[in-house]
C-alpha cells in the first residue's frame, strides 16, 4: 500500500488531489532549472553573512551570541564561514547532533549548574529551533534570528531560551533579519503578518492607531525585535504571579539582606496593617493572600462591608507595596472578619468560574477550554494525537509549572492558532515542562498565607 509520511503520521494516496503530483513534478523542474542557472556561490558576495560578521567582530566582540535559523544547512553553512573568518568557539547545533544538550551546556554552563572550563566553553552557538524549547542559555543576552519563522510563537520561543529566570544582564538584544523588498514581493511575510496581526488585535495589543498604514512597518519590527510591551495586555489580565513576587522578593532581599531570614521564618497567617489613604475606587479594607486546596495562588481586595474592592491582581499587589521600615499601627477591629470574607469570596470565585483550572482569564483555563474544544473538531483526524489528549489531562488535574505559564501566556496573547497552541503544550508535555506532578495520596488544604488591613490612622 502506498502511503505518505508527513511528520510521523501517514495519510492515505486517496485523500490527495491528482493534481499534486503534477504540481510536485513542476516544483522540481523549477528548482532544477535554478540550479543550472545559478553560478558559483562566492561567499564574498553574502551581504547577508558579512552583516552578520559585523556583529559579531564590531558590534559584540566578546559576548557571548546565539544564531537561531530554520534549515540545518544555513547552520552548517554559518558555522564553517564564521570559523573561516578566524572567530573562535563556534559551534553548530541541529536535529542530526549527536548531543545538542551538551553542546548548550558548553555555551550556557552557569544557567544549567556544569562546572565547565572557559577554555572548553562556546562563545557563538547556531542552532536550527531544536534549541528553542526545554534549554536554559541565559548565559548569553544576545540573540540573532537569521531568518524569520512563519509562525509568531517560534521567536518567542526563541528569545524565551535567554529571556527568563536568572537573566542577570540589563538588557537583552534580539536582531532580526527580515526578508529583503524583492522577496517580500514573493512571499509576502510581512503583509500576512501584518494582516494576522489585524485579526487578533483584541490579544495582541491596544486597537486605536496601532495597525494604521504609516506605522504598520514599525509594529511588525518591534513584534519580531520582541520589543518590550508589545505582546502585553492590559494590567487587569492576568498576573504572572510568581514572577512579579519574586522580583519584588528580589529587590527587597538586595537591598536589605537581613530581610530573608526574617521573612523565610514568618509563620503561615502572619497579619499586619498600615496607614493607607483611600480613594474612591480603593476604599479602605483588608488584603489577602492565600493558597487553594487546588494550588492556585490568590490575592483578594474586600473593604469594609466585606465587598470585594478588585479582582486586579496587579492593583492588590500595588496596593499592599510599601518599605520595610513603614511604621505599623494597631489593626481594625474587623480584620480577622474581613479575612474570613475573602476567604469565601476566594472560594466561591473559584467554584463558579474557573474550579481548579483556576480564573477564566487565567493561562490554564483559556488553554485547557482552547483545546477541549479543539480536540473535539479534530476528532478522528492525525491532529488528534495521544499525547494532546494526555497533556489536557495533565493541565486538568494538576497546576501549570511557571515557565509553561510563561510560555502559554505569551502564546495566547501573540494570537496563536489552536494548532500552534496544541503544539507547544505537547511540546511541554513530552519535555515533562507542562505541569507540577503533586503526590496522589498528598492532600492540601487551603492555606492563608498573610494579611494585610489598610486603615486610616
């Protein structure tokens, strides 16, 4: 039986049109006649190439680089030209590498714990998007996508290898290389970005003068250079908890290192209040922080009717920010009260919107109802693969890790199909990077971490 393999799936001769052959045929013919015309390759010639060079010699002599591109023979390619130009510690990584995890290792030693030597380390790595996914190289704050993916989540993919927890340089930089006007006329990358982008304003970004014709140019570059702000939504979305906690953690433990011990041994339920100035949105309350029996983590505001005040979780945490050394003052009365009320308005969010995938807009709840819904219409096709049925399962039962909460944040809101969607959460799945996998015989209960009463002296 003749049959087709596309990515490790097959699909039967009697599902294709019989006018693929023939368009096949005329696709080879047309590349073999390219072949005969085109003369001999002199590398002198690749502008392209002696940009990147200039890069690498003039602009970041000493830092260390890593060169992303699509096809394996663009690595290979680049790497033998670089060496040739006498640049040292360079090496190539692709699908048909013996071990590209050890080949990270030597360029990005400290962010993955190898004691490795500096004289065996790499200063210059190009790797096909094998290296996109499931590698820390945050040693290096450079980045250099050679050519352009058609999907937005690859880039983001790709920076999100250096751009993450334990990134100690100030500032990243990412170039891009973007198809030149005469391609750009063939394959129109940037008009189908730009187009994409239109139709998913609503999650990429604001929709005023943000796509209007004389600036269109400069959001699809600052998308593809992953300018900061622009994959952001609006400060209401939800919070990257855990990341936006552990800078300000960060911060305070830097300045003042005595801090840690004296916060690492507060007690669960510890409570305190401050003198706060109210405003008519922000009236005078009580705020929470606690922990679900499910894993989710919950910041709530309630005032002193015991009223929710905001489920912003970006303005709760504002709100409870202040210096170590802010005098405190007696607490209100109602404090404990006040707490026991956004325990239960906690609770009864969590029943009646999102249950244990907790808050509807958070990246759990859109990504398991994305895919739920998902599965259903690829339903007895090769896209509905075991493995994504096992990873919706997973993101069910058990809470996401934070770099998947990342990386999924960052999906949705750069408009990713559902296919692509599927994509990075199998991804995931099979790197064992999806979720927590808690004990099944642990049980938790739900914990209240802290308080804090903001009152008027």
């Amino acid at each position: 039986m003749n049959i087709c393999y596309i990515t490790g799936f097959y699909i039967r001769p009697e599902l294709f049109k019989l006018s693929l052959k023939k368009d096949l045929h005329a696709d080879c013919l047309a590349l073999i006649e390219i072949g005969k015309n085109a003369s001999n390759w002199k590398t002198n010639n690749d502008q392209k190439l002696e940009i990147l060079i200039d890069l690498l010699c003039r602009t970041h002599p000493q830092e260390k680089v890593l060169i992303f591109s699509q096809f394996a023979d663009t690595v290979y390619y680049l790497t033998t030209q670089i060496q040739q130009r006498g640049i040292q510690k360079v090496a190539g990584v692709t699908g048909n590498s013996t071990n590209p995890a050890e080949t990270a290792w030597r360029f990005s030693p400290e962010s993955n714990g190898k004691p490795i030597p500096k004289t065996e380390q790499i200063r210059i790595l190009i790797a096909t998007d094998i290296l996109s996914e499931g590698l820390n190289l945050q040693d290096c704050a450079i980045i250099i996508n050679y050519d352009l993916p058609w999907a937005i989540i690859r880039l983001i993919q790709r920076v999100g290898r250096i751009d993450r927890i334990g990134q100690n340089a100030a500032k990243i930089f990412c170039y891009s290389f973007l198809p030149a006007e005469g391609v750009e006329e063939i394959i129109r990358l940037r008009s189908r970005l730009r187009q994409r982008l239109q139709e998913n304003a609503e999650v990429v970004g604001a929709d005023e003068a943000f796509f209007e014709d004389d600036i269109d140019r400069q959001v699809i570059l600052d998308l593809y250079h992953e300018k900061s702000g622009i994959l952001d939504g609006e400060d209401d979305t939800e919070v990257d908890l855990i990341s936006e906690a552990y800078q300000i953690w960060k911060n305070a433990i830097d300045a003042d290192p005595s801090l840690k011990k004296t916060i690492e041994n507060l007690p669960n339920v510890v409570y305190s209040t401050r003198d706060y100035q109210p405003t008519p949105s922000y009236p005078e309350g009580v705020l929470l922080y606690m922990k679900t029996a499910e894993g989710n983590d919950h910041l709530a505001w309630v005032d002193q009717k015991g009223n929710s005040v905001t489920q912003s979780q970006f303005a709760i945490l504002r709100a409870a920010s202040c210096h170590p050394k802010t005098p405190p003052h007696s607490h209100n009365p109602q404090h404990h009260e006040l707490v026991k009320k956004g325990v239960e308005l906690i609770a009864e969010e969590e029943k009646n919107t999102g249950g244990q995938l907790g808050r509807p807009s958070g990246s759990r709840f859109r990504t398991y109802e994305r895919l739920k819904r998902y599965v259903a219409e690829v339903k007895g096709t090769l896209f509905a693969s075991e493995n994504l049925r096992k990873a919706i399962a997973q993101i069910y039962q058990h809470p996401l890790r934070q770099s998947a909460i990342d990386r999924l944040n960052l999906c949705l809101k750069s408009g990713a199909t559902d296919e692509q969607l599927s994509e990075l959460v199998v991804a995931l799945y099979i790197d064992e990077q999806l979720c927590i996998i808690q004990e099944e015989a642990t049980t938790q209960e739900a914990q209240i971490i802290c308080s804090l009463g903001l009152f008027q002296s």
